[in-house]
C-alpha cells in the first residue's frame, strides 16, 4: 500500500504535537539517505553513542553541552527517557512527585515501573499553573505520609495542555533543599528555546527530539550531570560497554543522523524564541479579540502551544449542519489542519515556526469563520 | 551536516545486520511522507496501534495472524520487545533461561529486569547448535538450584553468529513439560522465513522489523497467545487506553506506516525462502573449495547468515601491507562492502535477497582474492 502523505504535508498544520518535529529540507536529504533498516549502523564499533561515521559520538557530546549537561545518550523519545531515570532511580513502591500538567506517559512510566505517584496540583482555573510552593506541599505531604522524601521528582518545563512555562530554577531549589533528584522533561522547551539543565537545577533531561529538534522519529536525548551519569548510564555487568538501562543502543535509525544534520539549525533557532513568542501572543490576543474566546493558562503566553476556550465557534454548532465538524471542514478549506475533528468548546494549536504571513492567514481563516458562521 | 550514504547503498552490503532490513522503492516513498517527527500521528485518537489513517489498527492484527500469534503490538525493536515480556514476567532475582547463542540484547535486557541469567550451552565447535535436551538440563539446574522452575525461557530462533536455525518447537515441547513461558526471538527468522507462533509453542515472539521487514528503523512487533495477552498488554489504571508495557505507544514515526507498505512484500518473500537457503549453501560450497575455508555453524545451513573460519584469507594478512585490512579493500574495491574492516580469521556475512548474479559476483570476488594475493 502505497501512502502518501502530501494533503498533510502541505498544509498548515497546527497540531502542537507537530509543529517542533517538522523537518527542513537537510533534515530530509539525510533521511533519504538512512531509510534502510539498520543503515546507521554501517560502521558500528559496538555501541550507538561511539559511533564515527555518521558522527553520532560527537553528537551525544554536542547534546549534553547543548542541554547544559555533563552527558548525554540518544533515547527513542521523551517517554523512554523518563522511564529509564525511574527505572533507575526508584524501587517499587517508592514515591515520585510529578506535576499534574504531565504528559499520561510520565504516568504510565513511573506506573510501569512500580513507583506510588504523588501529583503536584495546579492552581485551577484559568491559569492551571505548577508553583514551585506546591512542590513543597507535595514533598511535605510525601514525607508526612511516608516518612521520607520521594525519590524522585519530575517536572513537565512547558506542559501539552496549557502551554504553560513551569518555573523550573525555584522548583529544583525546593528539590535541592529537600535533596530530591531533579528530572526536567523539556518535550516541548529544548529545542525550541535555550533550556540550560544546570542553570535549572535539574539532575536529568529529557528530550523529546522528533517533537522539538525538526526530526524524523523516534529519537529523544537524556542527559544527566556528573553525579548520576554513571549510575544512570551503568554497564552491563557481562558487555562492559553497553548500557543496561539503555539495552545497549537506542535510536539505531536513521533518526540519529538526522538529528547530526538538524543540531545546526536547532542551534540557530532557539535564539528567535522570542519572535515566536510574540507570533502566539499577537495570535491570542488577536482571537480574543473576535469575542467569547479566551486563553487559558498563564497569561500572558510564554510558549507556542495555546489553549483556548472558544464558546464563540461552539455556538456554531448547533445551527451547522456538520455540527462539532464544521470548524475542522472550514479550517481544512482553508489549507490549515491539524486541530482536533469535533472539538469546538475548546482546542489547542501551536503557531511555532509559522511566518508572520502564515500567523495572518492562520489568524484571518478563523476571522472569516467566525463571521461567517456566527452570530 | 549532509550526510550522504550514497556509497554505502549503492554497494553490495553483505553485513547480516543489514541484508533483510533493506527497504524496496515502495518502502522508500511512504519513507519519504512521514520524515516528519509525529507525522504518523496526524489521525490519532489516542492509541499507536488503534490508529485508522494510516490503517495502524489493521496492521497490528494482520502481523499477529502472520506471527501465527493471537495479539500483537508494534515496539522499538525486538530488544524492547525482549525486555517487556521480561519485566512482565519476570521479579528482580528470577531465574530466566537463555540460549547462549542469543544476541547480547537479551542478557542486558534481562540484566535490566533484575533478572538470574542461566545459559543454555551450545554444543560447541563446529556446529554450535543450541539442542533441546541442553534446555532440559538447565531447566534441571535451576529446579535443583532455586527449587522452582525458571519464570521464562528464551530461544533465538537462528542467532548473529552462526545462523543456526534451533528447533523451537522442540524446545517449546519441553517448555510446556516444566510449564515455563516460552519467549521465541525470532529477529533473524521472522520476515525472511515463515514463522508461526503458535506451531512452534511460542507463547511470546518478538520481531526486528529494521532487521528483517524491509523497513527503515526503530520498529518491531511483539505478539503473545491469548493466555498471556492480558498479562502483557495490561493497561493503565489511570489511563484505560494506554499499555503500561509500552509506555503508551513505541514506534509512533514513519517505520510504523512503512511497515504497512511492506507487509505484502514480506509475505510473498518468506515463500521463497528455500531459494535463499540455497543460494547460502551454494556460496559457502564455492568458498570451501577455495581450500582451507570452513563454514561454521550447522551444516549445510539453514540460513543466510554465513559464519566462516578463513585460514586461507588470514594467511594473506602476514605479507600484505594493508595487514589485515587488506581483505576489506580488494571486497570495496570490487564493491561489496560489510565486511568488518580488519577481520580475516574468520567474518560473518549473509546471502540474502541477492539475485543469483549478485551471488556469483560475490564468489567471484573473493575467488579473484584468494587467487590473487593466496598462495
């Protein structure tokens, strides 16, 4: 079966799962050329991370570096890391505190791996913000309840809900001072801004690679300071140079060469975050403006994913006669897709890496709906 | 950084690793639509294996009926595959036997679980062969060990180092006799040979599709009878759609609508599997005539994966002045690459889905060598 894939490719896709991981035409010339099954592997001295041609040894050193770390191994995404640090880090039984924003897998992570999950509640409506304040109450209630603090604490840097920037420096404070082990997952921050892991406080990192570095999946990067990477990258006792919680080599795909060609450009773009901050706030600002809509979460946004509450597009439908369809059906007319099929209360999208002119016509589709179809 | 492997691909790669894991034209173009990181995901409703578009959901049952297996679910690779089953199965301190022929992914994977490895001994020089009876007599050992038998038993149905094809339905008998779950690695088997599960007494099987389905990496499939699917495949407790084993989804990239494309080459492929075992048996009698070559492993192969001793090309490295890098060269020179540089004692290399002329060129070379430089 033949499958293409141009309607999605050509449009403008605002799904915010998507918007990080969109390749450039290098990223794609490499991916041509590493199709075959085990292809990156053609010079393989044994491990995945030594490997010199492709340059995949100097690749994982240029990570930590870039993560602000001491080290760092390729990961096949962001999930995996996180189960590998608490497939490390903790017996079952023992207690991890995460963010309530998190991602299901940081749940389904520490699950598979037997840990008792401790959430760190939001603040509730509107804002849905992760206070460093509320890691302490976590903490205090881990300890009151267990008698010793949680083994590990996890920290979801930009959440896929709200879009919402967590305070990562005061929460590894808090941690510091409670000597808890600090687990940064930045899916939706490296690679898209400068996210320094030492800066943050942070003991581990990880990477979601094909939701924010531009590249095919799956990959990821886990990176650890000093103190842990030994324990974190630990030998098999039998194979002395691979890595048991890494079953030797992960992203053994062209991925990982994909991710030499597109480290560049990651380089580059994360000094424009800016820019792309002020393309989602000028986006949010200007929907909120054609009435009934709101953003939720932290306002004003610091990130490319939006939330919004748009009771304006749900009053729609119940006069349309595609119903909860229809904003998907004039949103897919118009060449944008990528928002949820039905969903009309409320959506999210990204407006990363979009042009000013894309941003306009992203925002002057909606417009024209609104206008159309409402009131 | 463009990273061209135009070399690698336009050469005949003989490296076992790579032969069955080398992707066709079709394969190439679905490749070629999904580059994109989360590309595969644009239709998800929350589930890998449940997605329509591409139709994920029907690959995942139609590999199960082809695996001869009742359930089945797309991972990163057969080593993940490996060290589910094992985290399933398995408490830290069990016992687990494993062919000592397997791959080093299974030690490290058990290694990983916390798991006691007991290695069944293959018979040693020349033939290696791992026989069913030596699983008897481990599962023995660890009975008078531990007092329990072993929580899981793993055959590599033909292993990276001999191609031996073992008799996993046999060893399956004798699994079913001590009443050990019976998890079949059949990374080198599946995809070029038929398998059926279920025949073999499988209870798990685990795939490397890079390895052996023509698709570009990381994806494998692990498939389970019925007995153990639940087990396996068990859920979240929070989140109801998400396996706990796979993190939620595993091979969530463009390899998994690939594979897709591939599926019916690879089920018209492994009906000519038998012209494959011959083309290894005709290339390892044409190199034993060369004098002072000796296939190791069983004999006559079963299997592509070609182990040879090489006296003859190891004499050639005393007064050659590349050494013994020499055989690497005079093989590039004559474009056939995948040989590890260096090696001439003896090498490993696979015949596979070379047409005849490929093979004969491929004699051809080596007897140019041996004539050139022998003697």
């Amino acid at each position: 079966m033949n499958l293409i894939r141009t309607r999605e490719e050509s449009y403008i896709n605002i799904n915010p799962l998507q918007t990080g991981g969109r390749t450039n035409a290098a990223v794609r010339l490499t991916a041509a050329n590493y199709v075959d099954g085990y292809s990156v592997c053609d010079y393989c001295k044994g491990v995945l991370h030594l490997i010199e041609k492709p340059p995949i040894c100097d690749l994982t050193r240029q990570l930590a570096e870039f993560l602000g770390m001491d080290d760092a191994r390729l990961t096949l995404g962001a999930r995996e890391g996180k189960f590998a640090v608490m497939h490390t880090m903790l017996e079952p039984g023992d207690a991890i505190v995460v963010d309530s924003n998190r991602h299901y897998s940081t749940y389904v992570a520490a699950e598979r791996a037997g840990a008792k999950v401790y959430d760190v509640p939001n603040t509730g409506h509107p804002a849905y913000e992760i206070t460093p304040q509320a890691y302490r109450n976590t903490f205090e209630q881990v300890l009151s309840e267990t008698g010793t603090v949680p083994k590990l604490a996890l920290l979801t840097h930009v959440d896929g809900e709200y879009g919402n920037l967590a305070d990562a420096c005061e929460v590894g404070k808090i941690c510091r001072e409670y000597e808890v082990p600090f687990l940064l997952n930045t899916a939706y921050t490296a690679g898209r801004m400068e996210v320094d892991g030492k800066q943050l406080l942070a003991d581990f990192v990880v990477v979601s690679a094909h939701k924010g570095f531009g590249v095919p999946g799956t990959i990821g990067i886990l990176a650890a300071t000093e103190k842990w990477a030994e324990r974190l990258f630990r030998k098999s006792t039998r194979y002395p140079k691979k890595d048991v919680e890494l079953l030797g080599c992960t992203a053994r795909s062209g991925a990982a060469a994909c991710l030499i060609t597109a480290l560049p450009y990651v380089k580059e773009r994360v000094k424009h975050w800016d820019e792309e901050v002020a393309k989602a706030r000028w986006f949010v600002e200007q929907m909120e403006g054609l009435g009934d809509i709101e953003q939720l979460g932290i306002r004003p946004t610091r990130h490319d994913l939006i939330r919004l509450k748009t009771p304006l597009f749900h009053e729609i439908t119940r006069k349309h006669r595609k119903k909860g369809y229809f904003l998907y059906r004039e949103l897919e007319k118009r060449g944008i897709i990528g928002l949820k099929p039905g969903q009309t209360e409320w959506f999210k999208l990204s407006t990363y890496g979009f042009t000013w002119d894309q941003i306009k016509y992203m925002f002057g589709a909606f417009e024209e709906i609104a206008k159309n179809l409402g009131g």
